[in-house]
C-alpha cells in the first residue's frame, strides 16, 4: 500500500502509522446481499417487503381493507373479503406462457397451468380463470387452514370457494369468491356471502346489479363486466388442493451484480420489449396486457356503481434485469456451482421468470425459435459456452464466448439456468464478462413511490434459494431413491458452497383419484444423515372435502410444506414423497432457502418523474446503519425503476460499510493526535483518510 503526504513529512521512530483501513481489506470469497426488499409508504402498492411472506401479506391486506371500508378484520368473512380485494387491485386476467414442467416442451404434459403461487404473484401477476384461482388455494391454505379454498367449475369458467366458519356461517360452509370475474354474492339481507349452489337456487336475481345493491355492502355484482354473472347457473366441478407454494420469492445479489426492475414494459430504451405471455400488441405494445380490471386504479373498486372502466394497455408487465460484472481476480465464487483449471460453472436463480423477445408479432411468439434479449453475454475469451436448464444433467453447446452473444432461446421461460465456460477464471480475467438475464415480473409487487415525499424500510434477511424443480428434469437430477411415476420418491439437495440451509420447501404433484379419497394419508419427509433416519415436513395429509359437492372431480393435486431446519445444518438433505394409497407421483420438488456467508452493503437508486421532471435519488444501506429512507417528491409522481446493487468489500470498490466503520473510528480519536494523509490500496482508486498519532498520546507500542 501507498501513503500520500506532504513532502516533508516521515514517518520516525516516534510514530506509528495507524492505518484503519488496512484491516477491512482482506474478505472472505463469499459474499452479496441476501434477500434484499423495501417497502415504501405508498397507499397501494409499496413493494415485496410488504407481500413477500404470508404473515406479511395478511398485515397488508388486513391494514388495506381497515382503510378501504372503515372495518377491522377480524372475522373469517373479513379475512376472505380482504384478500379477494388485494387480489383484484394486484393480479389480472391474462394468459401467462407456460413453464416446460415436464420436460417435453412448453405446449405439452398432463398440466400447464403455473400453479405455484409465489411464481403467479412475482412473475407473472396475471393469469386465467384457472390458473388464478389455483394459485390461491395456496393462499387461503395458509391464511384458514387445510382445504378451505377450491376451484370450481362452472359454465365456461373456473371460479373460486371459500370454506367460512363463524356467526352466520356455523360450522362451516362455502362462499363464492371469485376474483377473476371480481365477484362477491351477499344473500338479500347483506348479513353473508352466498355459495355458488345457494347463488344458482335465484340467479337471475342475486347476480342482478340493480337488485338491492344495498345488500352487497359496498361490493358491485359482476364488478368487471354486468353479465358475467350467467356463469354460475352451472356447478360442475371441484377442485381441492389444486395449487401449492413454494419458497418466498428472494434475490441473491452477487458482488458485481444489479438488480434493475422497470414498473412498465420497454427497458432502458423505451422500445426493448421481453416478457413472457400471449403478445396481445394492444397500442402498438407487445406482450400481455389487461383492459378490464382494478390494477393501477385500485380506489375505484369499493362502491363503485358502474364497475371497471375500459381502457386498453390498463395493466401490464414489469421487467426485472440482473447484470452480472464477476471479477475473477476474486469476487465470482459466490456465483458460481463449480469450478476447474478448465472451466467455470456459473449458478442464476430468480424468482422472476425469463422472458424473451419474440422472433414474430404473432400470439405465442414466445414459443417460437429465434427469441432475443432474455440471456445476453458481453465481453471477449477464447473459450466455448453451454447453458443448462436441468441442474448440470444435460448441457446445450452454444459456441465460442463472444461480445453480445444472445443465449435467450435455452434458457426462456425458466427461472434458473446454469452457464459454463471452458476455461479456468485466470483466462478469462481479461474477459470483462457481463452477463445479464432479463425477466417478466409483476408490476403490482415492485415499490412505488407517491406523493408529497416518502418513507422507504429496507430489510435483508441474509438468505437465499436453491432448487430441485419445479420441472421435472430438474427435480431428476436429485433423485437418489424411488422414481416419479411411481408411488415414491426421494430427491437429495444441499446448499451450495457449502453454505448453512435453514428451510426446506417441498411440493409434490399426485395423481390423486376421482373422487379423491379422504382415506389416503400423504407424507413428506425428511433426513439429514443419508435416510438412515427421517422426520416429518408434512404428516398425514389428507384430502378433505366439505360442504356440498358437485357431480365430478380434479384427478389430481398438490401436497406441500415447509419446515425450519436446527442449526447448524450442512451437506445433502434428502426429502421423501410416500402415500398409504399407492397414489402415482407425476412431479415433485424441493427447494432449500439458506445463508449468505457475508452480507454486503446495498444501494439502491429510485427513478421517477413528477412535476419537478425526470429525477433519481439513491441510498446505502449497510449492516447497522438505519434501515430507513426519506424521499421527497412532488406531484403527479411517477415510478420508472428501482435498483440494487451489491457494494463490494473488496478490490477496486472498498464496501461502504466499512468506510462507515472507518470514519467512526477516526472520529473516536482526539484531533491533537493525528495529522492526514491519504491511503489506498495499490489496486483501489478511492482513497480513504488515515492517521499518524503519536506514541505517546496512541498508547501503542
């Protein structure tokens, strides 16, 4: 290291350099941020960290249905109300692409609906009838309990029930919720909400706008369009466990990577158009979009007379972008699966999905061969690249690494990806690989920021997520005992770089029966020493059905769970599928959250217009520091995108908490003992403050 000073100045035997700084250069390899999420005080949509979790969600909805309609939730009716009105403010109708579950392309398997509920809220944000209402039996599972939510099937539609219990509801007995068609049904004395069997004994009348509107507490029949309310004369099919969730959406940041999430569809240049759906191209706009819901225009919804408004291009979808800078001199191996003199095997992972550029304006596109912008590599190294969507099972040669290299196509509707390049990282230093992966994301989960100024809460919780799944030739890859297509199975998963797992998440798709048979006992569990010994993440579930049921049946349905894992928990962790009924598992998968060895600082950087003009501001948030930030705006405000990125600790950018660290301790010595210079690491450009002190005011030796 250098120091810098005047000219006259050296050091003698009657001072001692104390350079602060010089301890804090030295890192371990693993490092970034872990779970970054902000909340801001937005009255609609204040970003993940007020909907990433269950109980976070639930908080929000129940504070945002206090504020709607002047009530407290407390009743399970409340509870219901308040989510069927955050999801018709935060997810609309639409056809997302599918993921290739099974491995035998997009368009093909025994099921294609995205059923998993975390993926529907934060990568898409939109679905059909079905698909919408599968996602929340996930929801209402953890907000009531065991089978309290089904699809249903009725005239051209899939609509929704919730099993209420309490007051006027007894015991229990279903209710008609459904947001797709954004629909409530009050009996005429407004004091409960009707079933859909209780709904078609007087359709015509209860689904009637102007009939006692009174009797529906501020909630509009038919809220979307005013005959949608023909498709209950039918009641026909049952739906129970029909969706699952999996583990709470988290980002990992590497070091030397961003996270740039844009509220609307375009990029940086406005006309840079990636997502995954149908490409309506409604005002010229490809990819999905909605004309008819309460998204973007939430405080119409509540007593409103008329319902929904048109407007074409009302909901869209959001972008989330990584771009990846690894510095091979040191700060890549916490992105990486494996490494040799003769290759490099980088990791991505997203709770977002990859979206492409379709090669044609048709439909479904997105399916299509020649897509762009979803994987891009820049820079320069003599060596081949390959991509795979399994987990390493199977790799798709792509050529020789070149600068823009598009490697959209193999990895597009998928949320993990591994990329290897065929040489060691001392070759490819000189490579200034960029790598960024561009996805789909939901617009209504992304922080906005209002007006008049804004409180801003940033939380990391240090972890993140691996997979086996959710397609099946992930989830083979770690199968070690069993097989899918049989009546069990066991996958096996550890926690990368050796890193400490702290949950386990499984979810398994079962060839069920119809009817399904309240009999049969499902289990998952679990071992952590090679299946000599197991214990339970779900025990003894079972299908239960309630109420009264249509003539026919789902054949099939979800099981899942989670469970916290005792600490210290490291290496391989198998999980195991098994029913009592000889039930066929078609998928499986499990997923392990865990810890960030070291949490680096985040910045994070707002863009938005208001009537003040195009404006950004940003802020650092380091380990002790205050997680809160004030942000003034003005009027007519509009969110563009907001940022994170990791700040290394190391290298050519020193971390900013320990610049923090560093200032604090300068200031903790008196002035009469130091006088300034400046100090660098050879390889840093920023030069931070140091001190001579003398020895004897320094006390050191």
């Amino acid at each position: 290291m250098r120091c810098w000073g005047n000219r006259d100045e050296r050091i003698t035997s009657g001072w001692r350099l104390l350079v602060l700084a010089a301890v804090l250069v030295s890192q371990p390899a693993q490092a970034g941020v872990g779970d970054p999420q902000l909340k801001t005080n937005h009255p609609w949509y204040p970003g993940e960290l007020a909907m990433s979790t269950y109980p976070r969600l639930f908080a929000t909805q129940a504070e945002l249905y206090r504020r709607v309609t002047g009530q407290e939730v407390r009743t399970d009716e409340q509870k219901a109300l308040a989510s069927w009105l955050w999801r018709n403010t935060h997810y609309w109708h639409g056809e997302e692409g599918a993921e290739d579950l099974w491995g035998r392309g997009f368009q093909v398997g025994q099921d294609l609906r995205t059923r998993e509920y975390w993926t529907g809220l934060f990568a898409h944000g939109f679905g059909l009838c079905g698909t919408t209402h599968s996602q929340w039996v996930a929801e209402m599972h953890a907000l009531f309990g065991p089978g309290r939510g089904r699809g249903v099937g009725v005239e051209g539609h899939n609509s929704f029930e919730v099993f209420l219990t309490g007051g006027l509801y007894g015991e229990g007995k279903w209710a008609l919720l459904d947001h797709d068609l954004s629909t409530v049904i009050f009996n005429p004395a407004g004091t409960a909400l009707l079933s859909i069997s209780e709904v078609q004994r007087d359709l015509k009348r209860l689904t009637d706008r102007t009939f006692l509107p009174e009797r529906q507490n501020g909630w509009l029949v038919c809220g979307l369009h005013p005959g949608d309310g023909g498709v209950y004369g039918a009641f026909r099919v049952a739906e129970y466990l029909a969706g699952y969730a999996g583990p709470p959406p988290m980002v990992h940041l590497r070091r030397g990577e961003t996270l740039r999430r844009y509220l609307e569809p375009g990029l940086e240049d406005g006309k840079t158009f990636v997502f995954w759906g149908r490409n309506y191209n409604t005002r010229g706009i490809p990819g999905p979009e909605r004309s008819l819901t309460w998204v973007n225009q939430p405080e119409k919804m509540y007593r409103s007379r008329t319902g929904v408004p048109y407007r074409e291009g009302q909901a869209r979808y959001a972008n989330a972008v990584y771009t990846y800078r690894p510095d091979f001199r040191g700060d890549y191996r916490e992105g990486i699966v494996e490494e040799s003199d003769s290759h490099v095997v980088f990791e991505f992972q997203s709770p977002y999905i990859i979206g492409t550029t379709p090669p044609d304006a048709s439909a479904w596109g997105i399916y299509a061969p020649g897509g762009r912008n979803g994987l891009v590599l820049r820079g320069r190294a003599d060596c081949p690249v390959s991509v795979s969507v399994d987990r390493g099972r199977t790799w798709k040669p792509c050529g020789p690494l070149r600068d823009r290299m598009d490697l959209t196509d193999p990895v597009k509707g998928h949320r993990q990806y591994w990329l290897k390049l065929g040489a060691g990282a001392p070759a490819l230093r000189g490579s200034r690989l960029v790598i960024t992966t561009v996805c789909q994301a939901n617009s209504s989960v992304l922080p906005r920021l209002g007006e008049g100024g804004n409180r801003v809460e940033f939380q990391a919780s240090g972890q993140a997520v691996v997979s086996a799944g959710p397609t099946l030739p992930q989830a083979q890859s770690h199968v070690v005992d069993g097989a899918f297509g049989t009546r069990t199975v066991t996958l096996e998963l550890a926690a990368p770089r050796g890193t400490e797992a702290t949950t386990i998440h499984a979810a398994a798709h079962v060839n069920s029966g119809n009817p399904p048979d309240p009999r049969i006992r499902y289990q998952i569990d679990y071992s952590l020493d090679s299946g000599r010994t197991w214990q339970p993440v779900v025990k003894d579930w079972t299908i239960s059905r309630r109420g009264e049921d249509p003539p026919d049946f789902w054949s099939q349905s979800l099981c899942w769970g989670s469970l916290a894992l005792p600490r210290p928990t490291r290496g391989p962790i198998r999980v195991r599928f098994s029913n009592n009924g000889g039930r066929i598992y078609a998928r499986g998968e499990l997923h392990l959250s865990y810890r960030v060895p070291t949490q680096d600082a985040t910045k994070v950087t707002f863009a938005w217009t208001d009537d003040r003009g195009d404006r950004q501001d940003t802020h650092v948030f380091a380990r002790g520091t205050d997680p809160t930030w004030q942000i003034p705006t003005g009027r007519n405000v509009r969110t563009h995108w907001v940022q994170y990125e990791s700040l290394s600790d190391s290298g050519n950018n020193l971390g900013v908490q320990h610049r923090l660290l560093l200032r604090k301790r300068l200031a903790a010595v008196p002035p009469v003992f130091r006088r300034r210079c400046k100090w660098r690491h050879r390889s840093s450009p920023i030069r931070l403050p140091c001190i001579f002190l003398n020895r004897r005011h320094s006390g050191i030796g």
